[in-house]
C-alpha cells in the first residue's frame, strides 16, 4: 500500500472554501475537483490513509460486488488507462491501491489531514462559515462543508452482554485491524451473513481450526463468477473515457449490467427456467432484475428465489443445513444481493458449524466463547461481527453539526430522511452529503454517484461564486415534495417490506426507503434540470 501523507510535512490554514470529511472515493474526488476548480480545500480523514470503506473493510474476502471496470473514477483517459484491475471484481487490497495511485498522480494527499476526526461544526450566520473541531484539537472554518462519510461507515456496534468479559479476541470487518489477524489453528465464531459476512466465511474456513457461523437471517447469495479481467472492456471503456462517463450517467445503475424489460408472464416455464440460468452463470445483481416485474409481482420474484433456494439444496450435502441457508422470509433482492466465491460450499467442510440464532438466540458471550439460548456453548478464540452499519444516518450524525438554532441536520428525519435530491437538508445551508439518503446512494455504482454528486456540488459552488451569493440551503416545501417523490416511488417495490438498512420504520409501523429507487439515470436528469434552472427548490442568497 502506498504511504500516507505525514501531516507535519506541511501546515494547514485555519480557513478553507471547501472542507471535505472522508477520503474514500466520494472525498478524493471532492479534493480534486474542487481544488481544480480554484478553491482552496482541505480533507478530513478518520483513517490514516485514503480508501474510506476500502480501508476499513480489509477483512479476508472482501471484494467490490459491481464489475471493477465501472467501478473506478472516470476522471480522465489518462487515470483510467494508468491502472489495469486483475479481476472482475476487484479484491479489497486492489482497491485500496487503486485508490491511493489515484490519490497520488494526482497528488491529492497533501490536502488531507489524517488520524483526523471532525468532532463538531456549527453554522455561523453572519460569516456565512461552518466552524469545525477536530479531534487533534484543530479549529478551522470552511464556506462549505461536504459530507463525504459514506453510507456504510458508522459500523453497528456488538449488542451482546458479556463482550467485555470475552478472553479471546473479536473484530469486526466493518474496522478489520490493520495487523495479521491470527486465524490458523483457531476456533472462530462469526456473527452476521449479509455481504461481508458471506465474503468471509469462505477465507476464514480456509484457515481456521473450526468456524462456527451464526445465523440469524438467511441471505440470498448467487456466485460472484469472479474471473480475470476482461480485456477487451476494459479497452473498449478506456477508448473513451468522457464517453463512458456518458454512458454510465444515463444507465439505471450506473454500470453496463442488463435488466429485464418484460415480465415473467411473457415467458413459458421453460424458457424463464433457461433465463434465470443463463443469469446465474453469468454472475452478479442482474440476477434482481432478471424480469421487469421482478421487484414489484411476488410470483415473478418467487420463480428466481425458488431456483436460488434449489441451487443451495444442490450445493451443499447436509438437507438441514441446506435448509436453514434457504432464505424464505423475503424475496430476493429485497435485501441486497449477495455475491460470493464458494459461500454455500463452505457449508460441506468438516470443520464448519452453522448456528441458526433464530432458533436459539444468542445469550451472552462467556470468557471462552457465545452461550445460546438452548444450552449450548461454542468455545471460541477469535469473534468476527459482521452485523452492519447504521447506514444513512450514522455518519452524518457523528459529525456533530448543528445550525444556529443548536439542531442537527437529522432532527427533522424522524419519519425518514428529509433531503432534496439526497444532496442537502433544510436549516443547514452550505452542508453537502454526497451520496445521501433521497438520491440512488447504494443502489447504483458508488463510485459513478460519487463523481456526480461531487460534479454537482462544485458547479454549484462555482454557480454562487459567479452570482455573487453566499448560501444554499432546500426550500421547506421543495424538501418535502422531494422526500415524498422518493417514497412514492418506492410504493410498490417488495423491498420496502422487508427490514434491512435501507429502510425507516416509524413508530406507527409505517416505512419509508431510503434511498431512490427510480434509477441513477433518472435521478441524474432531474439534479441536473434542477441545477440548469439556477438551482430549482433551493433557496440561494
Ligand atoms: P448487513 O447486510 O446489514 O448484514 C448484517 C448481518 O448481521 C445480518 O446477517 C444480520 O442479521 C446480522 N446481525 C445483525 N445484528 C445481529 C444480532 N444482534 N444477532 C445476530 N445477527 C445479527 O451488513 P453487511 O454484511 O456489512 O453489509 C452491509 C452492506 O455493505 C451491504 O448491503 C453492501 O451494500 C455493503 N457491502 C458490500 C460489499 C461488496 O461490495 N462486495 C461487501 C460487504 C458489504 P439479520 O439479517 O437477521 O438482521
């Protein structure tokens, strides 16, 4: 991995344009835009180097999950073509690399304080500044202020009495420790079986001395088909890379991957049986949207579940256990989609356990292991949690921003996120959110939304230098039409039902999803009709 910037090396002012938080894809993007575009710009970074959700997920197995291909920057011809990916989908020490050879052609670092948290920033209206505390002690006052956390950063921390208590070591992948982790020879527990745990189970059973995996939902996970990198794409997207861009801007998911455009009904038996084969083979989330009415008509969607449950039957030799990692309380793609390399052949090792804590509940962790609810203990030298992130919410309320009125950007979301366009929140103007809940967030190619997001937020930076103004901030009733198009657009899809991340549930029972759900290509259009109008539901002075 490429070395951080040492933050001696150079002395930061107290006084920025721009202050970025977060240096994944979203925030070393920002630092190159912005400073391209004239404005002086200084990141914040927990970590201590670049990589945001790539430096911390470093747990064994972890992978991106859209074809490496499009999930890149799409800055130039030149950063595209400096880096050629191994594989289909990129593994995390890959990723992590690209992004620090991004970070440094384009010398980006310099800019960024790491080891660095932002602990408060409070809006001052009569300098139209927000001003920021640092964890380092630091005060630093910025015009604008850019949220670049990420949905997937603030990690849900163990619920689990005993914890303290445990002998052996736990970590979590959402923070996986930038050391060897000690696996071989070891009795392992791992908690979780959404993406990461399901990227890890395989790697850790690789190693361990028994691995024992705690179960309380089971997910649907279709393989990867993860193989070398397919060169002649590759060629054909760097050919061009603005035309890419182009391309990617207009797509549902901001990648090159098929959807259905007619339903099931249209097809014999026979023919969506070869459909959805033909999908499985070819690896990947097109595997959701494999019919158009997949997502909205249960019948449709319960003809690709049923083939998934049947491929795990097949899969794995023990019918209880096979039974038990068939996901039948949802349909699938109503949680996201796992893709794995050999997760359900895991399953057929001697040295792997599945605990179904739906059964028997998770007591306590003792000093030497977890004790369940029926009796049982697993003796255990090393717990892995794999139990998610408070996502959406999460980080933009570790921040600690308050407005003059001393409230938080997420006082007024208790029925759900209040955003216009997921960029911005009403009462905190000049507060960016790349990637915010009410936009496409993690339903499309991150990296693609990320670019975007930023792309807007500067040519809006730069929209309010040209005019003379000072501030930004949503409209009241421009918000809260925008929150009710994202929710109504969600009315129909089965996964607003389910619980999983990305959905709110209010105290009356209601749910509202979080992110949009009409596709990046459509949200695309109207950020930008927005913008091409001066800023249409917002309120510049
Ligand atoms: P997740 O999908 O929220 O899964 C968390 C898992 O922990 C679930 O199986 C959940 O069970 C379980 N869990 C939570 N609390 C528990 C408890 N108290 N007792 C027992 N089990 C508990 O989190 P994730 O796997 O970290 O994935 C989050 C998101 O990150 C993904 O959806 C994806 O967007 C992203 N991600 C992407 C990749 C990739 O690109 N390849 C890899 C990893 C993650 P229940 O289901 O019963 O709640």
């Amino acid at each position: 991995m490429a070395s951080t910037a040492d933050n001696n090396s150079f002395t930061q002012a107290d006084e920025y344009d721009v202050v970025v938080v977060g240096a994944g894809f979203g925030g070393v993007y920002g630092i190159h835009r912005f400073r391209q575009d004239g404005l002086s710009v200084l990141g914040i970074e927990g970590g201590s180097g670049v990589g945001g959700v790539w430096f911390h997920n470093r747990y064994p197995g972890a992978r991106v999950d859209i074809d490496s291909v499009v999930y890149c920057y799409h800055i130039s011809n030149e950063i595209y073509r400096g880096w050629k990916w191994k594989e289909r989908y990129a593994a995390q020490p890959e990723l992590l690399e690209y992004i620090n050879y991004v970070a440094d052609t384009l010398d980006l670092k310099k800019h960024i304080l790491f080891n660095t948290w932002m602990t408060a920033g409070e809006w001052q209206p009569a300098e139209k500044r927000y001003v920021i505390k640092t964890s380092t002690g630091r005060t630093i006052r910025a015009k604008f202020l850019v949220m670049a956390t990420g949905q997937l950063s603030e990690a849900r921390k163990p619920p689990f009495p005993g914890l303290d208590e445990f002998k052996g070591e736990w970590v979590q992948t959402s923070h996986w420790p930038d050391r060897e982790v000690k696996l071989a020879g070891r009795r392992i527990g791992i908690i979780g079986t959404g993406s990461s745990g399901v990227q890890a189970v395989p790697r850790l059973a690789e190693q361990a001395r028994h691995l024992t995996v705690f179960q309380r939902s089971p997910n649907y996970s279709v393989p990867a088909q993860n193989k070398p990198l397919d060169e002649a794409t590759w060629e054909m997207v760097g050919a061009d890379v603005p035309a890419e861009k182009a391309r990617l801007l207009k797509h549902f998911g901001a990648q090159h991957r098929p959807r259905g455009t007619q339903p099931a009904s249209a097809f014999t038996p026979e023919e969506q049986q070869a459909m959805i084969e033909k999908q499985w083979n070819a690896g990947g989330h097109a595997m959701s949207a494999i019919f158009s009415d997949q997502t909205t008509n249960a019948a449709s969607n319960e003809l690709v579940a049923e083939f998934v449950r049947n491929k795990i039957r097949q899969t794995v030799k023990d019918p209880v256990v096979a039974e038990k990692l068939c996901p039948k309380d949802h349909p699938i793609g109503t949680r996201r989609l796992c893709l794995d390399i050999g997760y359900h052949e895991t399953y057929n090792r001697d040295n792997v356990t599945l605990v179904d804590v739906r059964e028997a509940p998770i007591e306590r962790i003792t000093a030497t292991g977890i004790q369940t609810r029926d009796g049982k203990h697993y003796e255990l030298d090393l717990i892995v949690f794999a139990i998610g992130f408070d996502a959406f919410k999460g980080a933009v309320n570790s921040a600690n921003i308050r407005n003059e009125h001393g409230r938080a950007p997420t006082d007024h979301w208790d029925r759900g996120p209040q955003t216009l366009l997921g960029l911005m929140t009403s009462g905190f103007p000049n507060l960016f959110m790349v990637a915010g809940a009410g936009s496409t967030s993690v339903l499309a190619n991150m990296v693609m939304v990320d670019e975007h997001h930023v792309d807007w937020i500067a040519d809006c930076i730069q929209h309010l230098k040209k005019n003379g103004l000072q501030s930004i901030e949503p409209e009241v009733g421009a918000e809260r039409d925008w929150s009710q198009f994202v929710a109504d657009a969600a009315g129909k899809i089965l996964r607003l039902n389910v619980n999983n991340y990305m959905v709110h549930v209010n105290k009356d029972g209601s749910r509202v999803f979080m992110p949009y759900v009409g596709g990046f290509d459509k949200y695309v259009a109207l950020a930008d009709a927005s913008a091409a109008k001066g800023y249409e539901g917002f309120k510049l002075q």
